[in-house]
C-alpha cells in the first residue's frame, strides 16, 4: 500500500513545483507535459538570449506545446501514464 501513497505525494510535489503552489495553471496541466492532452494543446513561445552571430541578435525564440486538459483528473491520469513508460 505504500507505493500509490508515494506515487500519490509525488504527483502533489511535482504539480506544486511546476505550478508555483497552483499560482500559475494553464489547461489542467499541472506538470508542465509536452504534447497534445484530451482538450488539446496551448504553445508557449520563449525569448532567450543566445551566443550566436550578431546576425540573429544575440536572441531567438522558440515555440513549445504544452498539453491540455479538460478536468484534473484527466491531466493526472496523463502524468500517471508518462510515469510508467
């Protein structure tokens, strides 16, 4: 009995990580999955300085897709199942 509890404070922890203590959540993703989720996806596109050529501006973007999900549950039960790959 003790693994599901483990498992169980392992996904509080991550999601609490991920989320600022639940201060910033999009689309019941609580841990930052990449992908495509039961409700979809959203993108996030991230400005970064670079060490490349002065060409590019010392900057560069790049666009991410992270998954969404239409309740919790479901976004936990896509956590559970990226776990036991």
């Amino acid at each position: 009995m003790k693994a599901p509890i483990a498992a169980a404070k392992t996904c509080l922890g991550e999601a609490a990580v991920y989320t600022g203590f639940g201060k910033f959540v999009l689309g019941n993703n609580y841990w930052g999955l990449r992908g495509q989720g039961d409700a979809g996806y959203y993108t996030i596109t991230r400005v970064y300085r670079t060490t490349g050529t002065a060409k590019d501006g010392g900057y560069a973007a790049k666009t991410e897709k992270f998954a969404k999900f239409s309740s919790i549950d479901a976004g936990v039960r896509a956590w559970i199942k990226g776990k036991l790959r």
